[in-house]
C-alpha cells in the first residue's frame, strides 16, 4: 500500500463493490466477516479498517491493533468458522497519523 493508493480508495467517499470502510477501532466487528465473505464471492477487495463510513480515517487502536490480527487471521483459518479458508495480505498502515 502506498499513500498515493490510500488517498485514492478513501478519497471516493463511497465504498464499492470491492472497497469496505469499517470503524473497527479495538476489535473486528461481525460486519467485517461478513464482507470478507461477500468479497472472497466476487472479486475480492479492500476492507479498511479504522476508517468511518464516508472515507474518514478514525484509526484503530495502537494498543489494540497486533491481537486484531491475530484474532481475524486466526478466524479466517479456522474451517469451522471459514471453508474454504482465505488467505489474504493484512497490513497495517500510516495514513495522516492515524493506523488503518
């Protein structure tokens, strides 16, 4: 991810059929599974988290972020929660001082 493709996916405002903004500051929200779903049926996509509806960046939590990933990885990994299993690229990044 580039700050340049950062600006562009939330410069839009509005998500798409392969772009999800979610407000998820201090843990994964039960929406976020449900679009990893809808995008895993289609053509995959960008789920940013810590960003509102609208494209504004709200962050997620510094403190919260490592057992964040640990617990969607985990899930997504889990064939009772996910079959087939997903495997996806899953990065934090800085943008205008916030982590998304």
């Amino acid at each position: 991810m580039t700050t340049e493709r950062m600006k562009e996916l939330l410069s839009a405002k509005d998500e798409k059929i392969t772009v999800e903004f979610k407000s998820c500051t201090n843990e994964i929200s039960e929406s976020v599974y449900e679009t990893v779903s809808s995008f895993s049926n289609r053509y995959g996509g960008w789920i940013i988290m810590g960003v509102k509806d609208g494209g504004s960046p709200v962050g997620v939590n510094r403190n919260a972020a490592r057992d964040m990933k640990i617990n969607f990885i985990t899930q997504l990994n889990n064939i009772n929660k996910m079959s087939p299993t997903l495997y996806l690229s899953n990065e934090e990044f800085e943008y205008e001082g916030k982590l998304v």
